[in-house]
C-alpha cells in the first residue's frame, strides 16, 4: 500500500499491480511467532505444573 500510495501521489496515476506479488511480498516480510508461542506454552506448562508428578 505504501508503494502504490507513493507512486500515485507522484504521478497521479494508478500503477498496475499483480496481487499474487502483493500477496507474496507480505507473506516473506510476516513475522512468524511459532518460537514465540512454544515459549509461551512452555511457561504455561511450567507454571500450571502439568507436568509434574502428582
């Protein structure tokens, strides 16, 4: 959006633009949280003591 936005302003017209590119060029700049929620959920299990013995 930013780059269509700054091509626009410039010159006043619409630049034509594939959405699969779009699509693609968000989904390698995404932040992947998998090794935040595996943290999480080891803390989770730590703290509710699901694994401990009984």
């Amino acid at each position: 959006m930013i780059e269509f936005s700054k091509i626009y302003i410039e010159t006043g017209v619409a630049p034509k633009f594939d959405p699969i590119g779009v699509y693609n060029n968000f989904n390698h700049n995404r932040i992947h949280h998998s090794k935040s929620m595996m943290k999480l959920k080891n803390e989770i299990r730590k703290y509710l003591m699901i694994d401990e013995t009984w």
